[in-house]
C-alpha cells in the first residue's frame, strides 16, 4: 500500500493572522498613541468655531462652549468611524473633526445674527448631512475612478495643501498679532521640528512612535521661559461642561444656507474619499466600495448628530493620516482611544485647556513633519502609478498644477461667485476633480477607443498564434 501521505498542521492564528488595524495594544501605549492624534488634531478642531463664533456674533464664553461641543462631536465621528456599527464607519485608524471647508460658507450664513445665525447654521448642516448619508451607497461607487494616478496626486495634494497650515502655526497662527512671524515664534518652531527629527533618530520601539508626543511637550516645556505659553485658558476653564443640546436654540431651515452646505458636503465626501484611499494605503487595508460607503455614512451621520450637540460639520482629519504614516501606528483602535479622549475634553473644559496649553508654534514644526509625510506618502504611490505609460505624468502634471493654485494664488478666483468658491478654493477638490476627468478621457474613453481598433486588427491576424497585447483589452466600468 502507498504511504499515507503526511501534512503540515499550520495553526489557525497563523493561517489567518490579525491584521494590524485590528489589533489592540497595552491600555499605556494605546493611551498615549491615541492622545498624539489628539494633540496633532487639536488645533484643527477648535480653530473653526474660533473663527465662527465671533464672525456671528457670540460672545467669548458663547465661543468657548462652541469649541467643547467641536471636540465632543469630533469624538463621536471619531468613534463612529474607527468602531462602527451595520455599514457605519471605515473601521480604520481615520479622524473626524470639524471640517474647514464649511467656515467660508458659515459666516456668511451667519454673519452678525447671534444665536439665530448659529440655529440657520446647525438646521443646514443637519439637512445636507442627511442628503449625505443617503446618497453614500451611491457616492462610494466613484471607488473604480481611483487609481494610482488619482489617489497619489490626490495624496500628495493633501500634503502639500496642509504645509501652509503648519506655516501659519509656526508664525503664531494669528496673522493679527504684533508678534504674528516673529523671530521667536519661528525658532520655537524650528527647535520642535529638530526635536522631533531627534527623537525619531536617537530613540527606539514605542518611544520612537510617540516622538511628536514627546517633541510637542518638550517644546511647550522650552516654550514657557521664551514666554508663548499661554496659561490663561487654565485658569478661567471649568472643572465640568456638557454641550447642552441645542444650546443656542432649535435648528431654523433656510433653502439658501441648506444649498450652500449642500456644496460644502460634497466638497467633505470627495476629501474623505480621498482620505480613506490614502489611509488605506498606508495601512496596508487598501479601501474598497464597502469600506469608502461605511466612512462617508459615518462622516455624514456624525455631521448629522453634532448640531444636535452644537458642533459643525464633521469630516477627515488628513494631519492625522501624515501621523499614522510616520508612525507606522495601524490600530484602528488607537485612534478610538482618541476618540475617546475627544470627548472626555469635551466633557471637561479643564482638561481640553491642558492641551491647549501647547503653543501654535510649537505645533506649528511638529506638522511640517506630520504634513509632509502625507505629500511623501503620495509620491510612493505616484511612483507605482506607471508615469510612463501613456498621458499618466500628463494627468499628474495637470492635476497638482491646478490643485496648487489655492496655495500659490490665494486670490486667483476672487472674481468668481461664492459658492464656487467653496470648490475652487480647496486645492485638494479642485486636484481631485482634476485628476479624475483626465484619467476618464485619457485611460478610460481613449482606451476604449483604442481596444476597438485593436479588436478590428487582431480579426486581420486571427490564427497566426500572435497574442492579444492585454494593455489592449477594454477596461471594465
């Protein structure tokens, strides 16, 4: 009789290894991987209702509450998005905050009407935000429409569009200040930066992942004998606070302010996209139609929920991509631990004041590095996206040419309307639709054309053995 043949037993864990965005780390390192996200996002939350609240009229202590309710609101998107329920949430290490591309079109929603400026505000988020989540399912399937070509210029643009951002902290953040650009400012930035170049460098394992943790509280520690530190903020928060619903009074529905943020949800869909593409890419988890659906649908009901808690539109938080990417840091559930955190220092003004305390400055360096990983990041995949072949470097050149212009020439469609404005001036948008259309004329209806002449030629020669070229066949839509 033939011998039985013999078979190697592989353990179950190793036939299907958990992947790193699912994996949980010690309670330690996922607290203090997760409040790096926070601090690395902290400024982009609470700047917009900085911006908002005295734009309609509110008064300090009014803007103050508005700036908690950002960061409890950006917690439960946060949640939403990393842990999700049914088809809600990416379920990977993906930040939510309080989207920039809506402060244009809110003040001028609001400008000057107090509370009733806010309620018009929350009514027309609350409507584009459940528009959003309906048209999720069908948004998603633009997925096909993003290949290499796209999604790395699409990434590199985000890197670069957030580089200004950084700048603008490193000068003190407020350009009205006497000491807006002042020698001291940009050193302190200049210090964080090579502080945490050097910790990336001298330190190993966990510490060498926290390294802008560690950079930004060594800085804020520099910072307090230069004096940038500001304690103010400490003194005057309040032990406890909760975003009492509909604080400035119930929502008011207004056709032009639902219009406009109608836009404004569009223009958040299409950089989330983005975003999740990017982020997929990096962690390895790459982002498919069901994973795009699931983020839009949690971006969109987060939106939906946080006027509710007086908060604004929720949407991808990209500095915080640039630091997954630095950190190497894949666990979806990092990021719900600063999801939590979020919402913990909405819940308690006086702990939201802590973090605060680091200076813009000081920020300021930390994200040239967190920014620039993202533009990094996008030129990996550029480098996959076969630049070569056919009009590739030509859809490329294109794209980033017109997604810098916002950057490059702030006012280059000053004379345009105002709600294109909410599209033009994101060069992140712009590049996105950019890159997208050439792809369709250039690798999509060109293709197809071409495949067609080619069917007609591989007739003539049919049975001499040659091979159909595959780069001929029609690309499935």
């Amino acid at each position: 009789m033939a011998a039985t043949p013999r078979f190697r037993t592989v353990p179950s864990e190793d036939a299907d290894p958990k992947h790193p965005v699912d994996e949980t780390l010690p309670p330690l390192k996922m607290f203090t991987s997760g409040l790096q996200h926070v601090a690395a996002m902290y400024a982009g939350v609470v700047a917009p209702p900085m911006i908002v609240g005295p734009a309609v009229g509110l008064t300090a202590t009014e803007t103050a509450f508005l700036m908690g309710a950002s960061l409890f609101t950006a917690g439960i998107a946060t949640l939403l998005q990393t842990l999700g329920f049914w088809r809600v949430g990416a379920r990977l290490p993906f930040v939510n905050g309080v989207s920039f591309a809506g402060v244009t079109p809110m003040i001028a929603i609001g400008k000057d009407r107090g509370h009733d400026g806010i309620a018009v505000i929350f009514g027309a988020i609350i409507v584009a935000s459940l528009l959003g989540f309906v048209l999720a399912p069908y948004f998603c399937k633009l997925v096909r429409f993003f290949p290499p070509v796209v999604t790395g210029t699409v990434i590199t643009l985000i890197g670069v569009s957030l580089l200004p951002v950084a700048f603008n902290w490193s000068q003190g953040g407020n350009a009205g200040a006497d000491d807006y650009g002042s020698t001291t400012n940009i050193t302190m930035a200049a210090v964080t930066l090579v502080i945490v170049l050097a910790l990336r460098k001298l330190l190993r394992g966990f510490l060498q992942q926290i390294a802008i943790l560690l950079g930004l509280v060594i800085g804020t520690l520099i910072a307090i004998p230069v004096g940038i530190t500001d304690f103010g903020a400490l003194g005057d928060a309040d032990l406890v606070g909760f975003p009492t619903p509909f604080h400035f009074g119930a929502p008011q529905f207004e056709i032009a302010a639902i219009v406009s943020m109608c836009i404004v949800m569009l223009v958040c869909m299409t950089e989330s996209t983005a975003d999740m593409l990017a982020l997929g890419k990096i962690v390895g988890r790459p982002a498919d139609e069901r994973t795009i659906e699931g983020g839009l649908r949690a971006d969109t009901l987060g939106s939906a929920i946080s006027p509710l808690f007086n908060g604004f539109m929720c949407s991808a938080f990209a500095q915080n991509i640039g630091l997954v990417a630095m950190t190497k840091v894949r666990s979806r559930f990092v990021v719900a631990a600063g999801g939590v955190i979020l919402v913990v220092l909405g819940l308690v003004p006086v702990a939201a004041s802590v973090i605060a305390l680091v200076p813009l400055p000081v920020l300021g360096g930390a994200g040239i590095v967190l920014f620039g990983s993202v533009a990094a990041s996008g030129i990996q995949t550029l480098a996959a996206a076969a630049l070569e072949k056919g009009e590739n470097a030509l859809i490329v050149a294109t794209a980033v040419g017109i997604g810098l212009i916002p950057i490059a020439a702030p006012d280059f469609y000053h004379a345009f309307p105002e709600d294109l404005l909410v599209v033009l001036d994101s060069g992140i948008s712009t590049g996105c639709v950019v890159a997208i259309l050439l792809n369709l004329a250039f690798n999509h209806l060109g293709r197809k054309l071409s495949a067609d002449t080619d069917a007609e030629a591989e007739g003539e020669t049919r049975g001499s053995g040659q091979p159909k070229d595959p780069m001929a066949l029609p690309v499935a839509h």
